[in-house]
C-alpha cells in the first residue's frame, strides 16, 4: 500500500513490475494518523505499506506490528526518484 505522502503515479510503475498496489486514498484513508493506518491496513491484510514519512519509526512502536513498513530515504515524493529504490525492496 502506498502512503498518502507517496505520489499515486508510482502505483502504476510497481503494478508493471507485478505487484498488487493500492494507494491510502483509494481505501478512502486520508487523514487517518499513523497508528491507526498501520493498524487498520494490517487488519484488513496489508504486507507493506511504502511511505516517506521518516518520522513514523519514531512516532510509532513498530515490533509488535506484522505489517512491513518501506520507508524511502528520499526528499521527494517524484516517481523519477522513488522508483530508483525499487532494486532495494
């Protein structure tokens, strides 16, 4: 799942990669904080949630979640350079 602060132009770059993706906006989750996304998109049957939110391993308690949480060390939300961290995840 692609955090709100991800651009959705990158859903379809991984979608041609073959995977399933699905932005926080289309779940109809924007605004929703940190803790409570994490815990919503893990009862609902998310793996990964992608975000660039470097401040939410710190925000949030993250061991005892099931959910994996992707977090680009990137300035910017472009496809142009978030797809640069494909190779790594």
């Amino acid at each position: 799942m692609l955090d709100e602060c991800v651009t959705k132009h990158l859903k379809p770059f991984l979608s041609s990669k073959g995977h399933d993706v699905i932005t926080v906006s289309e779940m109809k989750w924007n605004g929703i904080k940190n803790g409570e996304l994490l815990k919503i998109a893990e009862a609902s049957g998310f793996e990964i949630l992608l975000t660039i939110d470097k401040n939410i391993k710190y925000q949030q308690s993250l061991s005892q979640r099931n959910i994996v949480l992707v977090i680009f060390d990137s300035f910017s939300s472009s496809v142009e350079m978030l797809r640069n961290f494909y190779t790594l995840i």
